[in-house]
C-alpha cells in the first residue's frame, strides 16, 4: 500500500535517449516582448517589478517537438527580491492547448550573483509543441537581471 501511495506524489523522471540540443537562444539584438520595467544593461535585460506579476520575455515557435523535455535555461542575479522570483515557460500543445511549467523550488531571493536557473517541460508522444513562452514571474518587488536565454530538446526513451 506504502508503494502504491508513493507511485502516486511521486513523479517518474522520463528517461532520456541523448543529451540536449539547443533549440533556441535569443538573437543578437532582439528586444524582449515586455518593454514595460525591462531595459538592457550591457549584456544583460535588467527585469525590474514593483508588484507580483508575469514578465513575458519571448515568444519561441517550435518545429513541432515531441517525446522530449523542453528546457528553458537562463542565468539571473538579483536585488532586493523581497518575496521571490522563479522561471515560468508556458508551451503551446497542438490541438490541446497552453500548459505551463513554474521553477517554483529555484526561487531567486533577496540580492544575488549570477547563477544557472532551468525550468523542464515534457512532451509525450503525440503532443507536439510549436511555440513556448519563457517568462520571469516575481511574487513581490524587486530586480532580476537576465541574460543567456536558451531553450533546450532533449529526446526521450520510446
């Protein structure tokens, strides 16, 4: 019965068939969708919010990726992040519609150094995803600097 329950709070990690391919990372010179609190900063977009909210970066299109994780990778340092600020992507499903997935145990808190943030997202067979949405979301006021954005497939196991 242990066993069972655990099978249930307890998610399998899909095993991968190869190691991770860039899909995406931002141009040279592309401006992020968000203009509003968001200015570049040498090599870096400093993301600055004075309540909760989504900060929309990019919008991705996709070749239609399936049986993969899809990465979203990114470094940040930050200050003064009163609450909390974590990594959102959202992925457009063909036919299914928008899922998200939250970096909820990597928060950025407080003021910080540059660090290496991911948030995962896994496709099974049959659902192709065509465009993901990379974001910062902040759970109070504060500053994040952003910069090495890049989506990662990484294929799995059939």
């Amino acid at each position: 019965m242990l066993g069972w329950l655990r099978s249930i709070f307890t998610p399998r990690m899909p095993k991968t068939s190869g190691p991770p391919k860039l899909v995406w990372s931002v141009p040279e010179g592309d401006d992020p969708l968000t203009r509003d609190n968001v200015t570049r900063e040498g090599d870096a977009w400093r993301v600055r919010a004075d309540s909760p909210g989504l900060v929309r970066l990019y919008d991705v299109e996709l070749p239609r990726l399936e049986r993969c994780i899809l990465t979203y990778r990114v470094r940040l340092k930050s200050q003064d992040v009163a609450k909390g600020a974590y990594l959102e992507m959202w992925c457009r499903v063909a036919g299914l519609g928008e899922f998200f997935s939250k970096g909820l145990m990597q928060k950025v808190r407080g003021t910080t150094d540059w660090s290496e943030y991911e948030v995962p997202f896994y496709l099974k067979e049959g659902q192709p995803a065509d465009l993901v949405k990379p974001g910062l979301t902040f759970e109070g006021p504060g500053t994040v600097w952003v910069k090495d954005i890049q989506v990662f497939q990484t294929p799995l196991e059939e």
